[in-house]
C-alpha cells in the first residue's frame, strides 16, 4: 500500500459510520447529503487504506464484514473527538456550558428533538452532549463532571433514585434470525460492567440454557450492528434498535423485567440545567406512556 496515507479522513470516517448503521447506499448517501457514486468510492478509499474488505452486497443492501464492526469504535471515538476539539474552539468565553451525558439507547432517535426544543428557548446555552456507557455515566455524574445525566438502573436497586419511567427489557434479534437447534443460542453482548448483560447471562444460566458470546462489543452501535447481522441475539430496551432489528419472540426464553430511566443533575446545577433536567423528565414520561399505550 505505498503511497497511502496513514491518517484517516474525517469525512470519510462520517460515511463509513452511517453505511454500518443504515446497511444501505442510498440511505447513507442521503444521510450524508452525497451521492451513492460518491459514498462507494469514499468507502473503497477506506477499503484501500486498512487493506480490508469492510462491506458486502447482499441484495440491495450493505452488510459490514467483522473487520468492519471491529473498526466502527475507533471511528465513532475518532469523529466524536474531533466535533468536540471544533466545539471547544468555537465556544465563547461568556456562553454557559451544560454537559449532558446519555447512554446510546435514545442519543440518536429521541435526545436530538430535545436539545433542539431547548436550544429555542435557551440560545445563549451550549449543550455539550456525551455519549457512554452507563457505567461511565453514573461516575460522570458522582465525581461532578456531568452537568445533566440520563442513566438505566434496576427498578429495585437501592443504591440509586428512583427512575423518571419505566420501560420493557427485551430479547432482540434480526428480523431473519434463526437459530441453529443443534447448537449453543448465539448472544451479543456489551463487555462489562453492563446492567443488560449481567441480567441475560445470569437469567439464562438460571435454566442451564446453554449459551455462546458470539461477540462483546465496545459500544451499544457494535451491538446493534452485530445483532443487525445475525451473529446472535442480545438484551435491551428497544429504544434506539436500528431497522431491521426487532423483538425476538421465543417461549423458553426467560422474562427480563424492567429498567428504570434515571434523570440526575449535579449538585451544584445552575438554572439553565435544572431547566434541562425537569424538561427531559417530561418527556422521558411521555416516552414511557406512548411507549406502553
């Protein structure tokens, strides 16, 4: 590969991260504001700089390869580091900074709609807004770094508040998957600590189910995207399950329970965050009645 740049292409790296999550030309491309000609070469470019196959026609579609799943979190890591370098660059002086830290379950489908109805009515607010893992978001939130945190906890654990809603943990699959009746169930997990992944493995093992991890991903798009490719199922509320994942429905399979969705604010909160907390509070209530009606 001689001649090829060690150094990724930010753009590049954008159209990568939307082909994984849309498993479609077209639909990346108009993510992307590009056309479908411009996001195959930007994604053969990719291809020629690791020196890997990342995706494969099926049908239609685009299916990531493993390779391609096992870049995705250096390139989600490596776009979210440089938006927030710009972000820091740009931020004045005078302007009041909320860090909002959420897991990945609602960052991209509800939370947008939210800061948006926000920034209205606060245009002199930047709202900083971190995605991790809940783990991660619960320390943010103890040691003080967070401004505002959204957090899944047990319903009956005392050691946290009480939750704003509650919501449904399901068993999740591809819409095709099918399992192999001679062998182990295929599982996606998240690696630990993950409340989602304590609570099926420990449930399934309850039943003496035998069980295989197929994959232990580094991040929920990981999940989402190996589960998307057949490679298992997993446990998870279905906020945020990306087309072409759905509730997988098998009798012998255990009840997961419910989780709780925890708002917190930092001690020390001033207005504009407490604004932001009691507002996401409402809406986290109205998720929850829509979701359940």
């Amino acid at each position: 590969m001689s001649g090829m740049t060690n150094n990724f292409d930010i753009d590049v790296l954008r159209t990568f991260i939307e082909s994984v999550h849309r498993r479609s030309l077209s639909s990346a491309a108009k993510r992307r504001d590009k056309s479908p000609s411009t996001v195959t070469l930007q994604l053969q470019r990719l291809e020629q700089q690791v020196g890997v196959k990342l995706f494969q026609k099926v049908g239609r579609g685009l299916a990531p390869t493993e390779q391609a799943l096992r870049l995705l979190p250096f390139a989600e890591r490596i776009v979210s580091a440089n938006d927030e370098g710009i972000r820091a660059m740009r931020q004045s002086l005078n302007q009041e900074t909320i860090r909002l830290v959420v897991p990945a379950d609602i960052a991209e489908t509800w939370l947008p709609q939210q800061i948006s109805a926000f920034s209205l009515s606060h245009p002199d607010v930047l709202i900083e807004a971190q995605v991790l893992r809940n783990s991660e978001i619960i320390e943010s939130v103890d040691i003080g770094e967070a401004d505002v945190a959204l957090h899944w906890c047990r319903p009956d654990d005392a050691n946290t508040v009480d939750p704003v809603a509650t919501f449904p943990i399901e068993w999740m699959a591809s819409r095709s998957f099918s399992p192999d009746p001679l062998r182990a169930l295929p599982i996606v997990v998240l690696q630990s600590p993950c409340l989602f992944r304590d609570l099926g493995i420990t449930l399934l093992e309850k039943m003496n189910a035998p069980l295989r991890i197929t994959m232990a991903a580094t991040g929920v798009t990981g999940l989402w995207s190996a589960v998307g490719a057949g490679l298992g199922i997993t446990c998870r509320v279905a906020l945020g399950a990306p087309d072409g994942v759905v509730r997988y429905q098998d009798e012998q399979l255990p009840s997961l329970g419910m989780v709780g969705l925890v708002a917190r604010t930092k001690r020390a909160a001033t207005r504009s965050s407490i604004e932001l907390h009691l507002q996401l509070m409402t809406a986290i209530r109205e998720l929850e009645f829509h979701g359940s009606s």
